[in-house]
C-alpha cells in the first residue's frame, strides 16, 4: 500500500498499473507465477540498465 501512495503522488498511470498487477496476482488460481514472472522481469530489467551504465 505504501508503495502505491508513493507512485499514486507521482504517477495515476504508475498506481492504476500497481493497481492492476496487485489485483491480478491475487484473483489469479496461479497468483505465485505471476509473481515470480514479474519478479524475473525486474531482475532483468534492473541487470539491463546496470550493463548499459557500465
């Protein structure tokens, strides 16, 4: 919740897609892959933009 206080101050785009992911992991029967799926994404995003400020 909190982070959806701070990217709904920032961003209404940021929190309805906060939003939208929230609700999808929880009403989903497979709400842990969905998780893990996001999470890889993360990970990959956050190594691409570390190996591009290289």
């Amino acid at each position: 919740m909190s982070l959806m206080f701070v990217g709904g101050s920032m961003s209404f785009l940021w929190m309805v897609g906060i939003a939208a992911y929230i609700a999808v992991e929880k009403m989903l029967p497979d709400g842990h892959g969905v998780a893990r799926l996001a999470g890889l994404g993360l990970v990959a995003w956050g190594l691409w933009t570390l190996a591009q400020s290289l």
